[in-house]
C-alpha cells in the first residue's frame, strides 16, 4: 500500500462516516432502540473495552453504535475507521479472493493442485481449492500465535507439509484447519504471482475496502484497536506482544473496519453491486454461500453446515451465513441474512465473544424470525454397556487426543489429564460410516478419527 492509498482510505472512512455509518437509516420506520439497549447491556456485562456494531438491511448501513475505547491504556475511542483484528472470519475473504482468482484464471476449484504447483508433498499435492476452503482436505488443525513474518516463511511451511499432516483422507469429513488455510494462502500466491497479502490487497482495493490489509506493518499505521483479556476479576489488560505469523495470516489475520467489512457485505447481499459497480461475481458469491460439508460439534449449530470459509445454519426459522472468532483478546461476529438482505456486524476489541443477546434483539427486530425456544437441560447420557462399546476407543486429530472409556459402566470422556462422565454436558458427537461403525468424534469443530 503506497502513500495516496494510505490518505485515500483516510478519506474514504470519513466520507462513509457521515453517510452509511448514522442513525439516518431509522428513516425506514425500525426503531432501534432496543438493540442499542441490549448491545450497550452486553458491552457492559461483559467488561470490553471497546465495540462497534452496524446493522445492514438492503444496500446499506441503517443503523450503528461505537462504544468505548480502542486501548486501555490511552482511553483513544473506537470510532468507525479504528481496525480490528477479525480472527478467522479472514477465512471468509480468502475465499472470495481465492474463489475469484480461480473463476478469473478459469482454475476448476476440484483441480489437483499439483497440477499448477509443483514440489508439494504428494498428498499435498491431491487436495484441490475446493478442499481447501471447506476444510475438508483431511488436514489438521495447528496452533499458533507468532512465527516468521517475512512473506518466504509461507512457501517454505508449506514445503514442510507432509504426510503426517493429514489425519484421515481429503473428503471424509468436515474439520476446522488453520493448515488448510495456510495451503489456501500459498495457492493464491500462484494463482496471483505475488505474496498472499499484496494479493489480497489487489482483492481488498477492488471491492473499495481501502483500510482492510493482512500485514501488521500497515494496519499499525492507522488507528487499530488492541487485543484486551478481560477476566471479569481485574481490569482488561492490553495484549503483548500482538500476534503475527506469515504462515497463518489467512486464518485469522486480516484487520478491518466496520465500515470496510459493510461494503463488503452490501456487495455479498445486492449481487455482488455496490452503487452500480460489480465488486464480486455473483458465481463466487454462490460458491462461497453453497453449503458442502455437514458441520458436527457444536451446540448452537445442531443442523450446521460449511460453505468456504463460512458456517451456514438455521436460526429461528431463518437462514444465517456467519464468520465468528474469538481469538487473543478480539472478538468478531459477521451475520449475514441473504435472502433478506440483512446482516449485522459486531467487533470487540476483547476476548469477551458472544453478544448472542444483541444478534436476538436485532433479528427480532428486523427478521421474521420464529419464537425463541426454551433450552431444556439436557438429560444425562443413558446407554446399554453393549451400545457404549461401539464409542469406546482412542479418537485422533493431531497432536491431540481424546479417549472415550467405559468406566464403572458409564463413558467418560479424557482428554489432556481430564476425565469427565459423558452427560448433559459432555455429548457424543459422532460420525457414522454406511455400515453403522463410528469413524469419527467431533469436538469443538474439529474431526477426531477413531484408530481403535
């Protein structure tokens, strides 16, 4: 990003803070009331330090609120050009970038990657985009924080990537993988022929998301808010050092502004349109939207499923496409209602999450949503000795393992030192194969194949 990019996106972000980002959407006859009240309830019940929401309805902003302070420590306020870090909801613009750098380069998203890249490790070489951004290449999940942050520590993580990676076969299963967004980033370095955040920083300038970058080096030239812990107990402290890792900044690195994520979504929701210009084809926008892989281990998304990049789900009667993270001290929450042209963005400058409250308001509001159902507790798990044995095994997504065991005639559940009786709080999340054998367990989106 040069330096006229860098006034450009200073004074883009204040034009459309006198615009889209005002109370003057209520002119459509919503009152807005009662989700500012519960949004500043949950803002406060949940100690953050700071927050911004917006609520899209049609082709544009018709409602916002900025709360608070972008750092502790200088009481700067959150204002509607500060960035936030979005955690894995970056995977949704990957996506997009990638799913158009495939449609522009006529690249089927089923190809073998290995066709157009070569020296990869075999099976590395047998995954395709579409695997990819679905994660479900079979690939597992690996933790991180900071690592190289020079753009050569992508390409040579990747030719790392071996056999041991995978824990079971491409297409089997659903299982969340920074890994496989790693391997995403690089394929769009050769798909673009330039570092994967100057690619996307191509993407952001087309679809006039001038502040959005992958690189902490430009985001800290501008207002961006730090990460906060926040334990309820003492006050929210600031994060050190800020993470970055140039093998995983697909997964969860890219700052942004509630105004730059807003055009974004009026664009998704009207065609790919923006103001009469076509920012995104309208056949990536499906390919991001269809859902490819049933989603397992997770209470809120009982009947979920995986699109790229994105979690797709009923919410009281109404289709719901999300990107969520929590993620070292920022939460993200990235709700998108297509068929009714509808979202709502909220950003938090803390590891607080949630705000499930203010998403209720803002539907009951807004959306034709069915009434809200009361939760009953579940009831602890009763199964015959016989029944439990077919869940009894050793289950295996690398490096981590979870044990389920008969213990005293009831499962438990072990994992790092933990052993826990599988009740109303912990559930078998299983998966099936045709013949009624259980293959895998899920925990926390994540894929566990049994070994025995």
């Amino acid at each position: 990003m040069n330096y006229r990019q860098v006034i450009f996106c200073v004074v883009l972000t204040i034009s459309l803070v006198g615009t889209p980002l005002t109370v003057a959407g209520q002119k459509d006859g919503s009152d807005f009331s009662g989700v500012e009240k519960v949004f500043l309830k949950d803002f406060e019940d949940r100690g953050a330090p700071g927050a911004v929401m917006a609520i899209i309805s049609g082709d544009r902003i018709v409602y916002s609120k900025l709360v608070g302070t972008a750092n502790i420590e200088t009481g700067v306020p959150v204002t509607a050009d500060t960035l936030f870090l979005i955690g894995t909801t970056s995977r949704v613009f990957v996506a997009a970038a990638l799913a158009s750098l495939a449609e522009e380069g006529k690249v089927p998203l089923d190809e073998p990657i290995g066709n157009r890249i070569h020296g990869l490790n075999a099976k590395v070489a047998q995954l395709s985009i579409h695997h990819l951004l679905s994660n479900t290449g079979g690939v597992r999940q690996e933790s991180y924080r900071y690592g190289p942050r020079d753009d050569k520590g992508l390409e040579q993580y990747v030719r790392t990537v071996s056999d041991e990676y995978f824990f079971t076969e491409p297409g089997k299963a659903f299982s969340t993988s920074s890994v496989s967004f790693a391997l995403a980033a690089y394929v769009a370095e050769q798909l673009g022929k330039k570092p994967f955040a100057e690619v996307m920083q191509d993407r952001f300038k087309k679809w006039g998301m001038f502040c959005s970058t992958f690189r902490q080096d430009i985001a800290m030239t501008y207002l961006v808010a730090q990460g906060h812990e926040v334990s309820g107990v003492s006050a929210p402290v600031v994060i050190r050092p800020f993470v970055d890792n140039a093998i995983f900044r697909a997964d969860s690195m890219m700052f942004s502004t509630v105004n730059d994520l807003a055009r974004f979504v009026i664009a998704f929701l009207n065609g790919g349109k923006v103001e009469g210009r076509q920012l995104l084809s309208p056949s990536v926008i499906a390919k991001i939207s269809t859902p490819v892989a049933r989603v397992h281990g997770s209470n809120v998304l009982e009947q979920g499923e995986y699109g790229y990049g994105i979690l797709t789900y009923d919410y009281r009667g109404v289709r719901i496409l999300e990107g969520n993270s929590v993620w070292l001290g920022f939460t993200s929450r990235f709700v998108m209602v297509p068929k009714h042209r509808f979202a709502i963005i909220i950003l938090v400058n803390s590891n607080v999450g949630g705000f499930h409250d203010t998403i209720d308001k803002a539907f009951e509001t807004l959306m034709p949503v069915k009434p809200r159902r009361d939760v009953k507790p579940k009831a602890a798990l009763k199964i015959d000795e016989t029944e439990s044995q077919k869940y009894v095994g050793l289950y295996v997504n690398p490096p981590d393992e979870i044990e389920i065991a008969l213990k005293n005639g009831q499962l438990v559940f072990r994992q790092i030192g933990i052993e826990l009786a599988m009740s109303g709080t912990i559930e078998l999340k299983m998966m099936t194969g045709e013949d009624g054998t259980v293959e895998f367990m899920y925990s926390s989106l994540r894929a566990f194949k049994k070994i025995h």
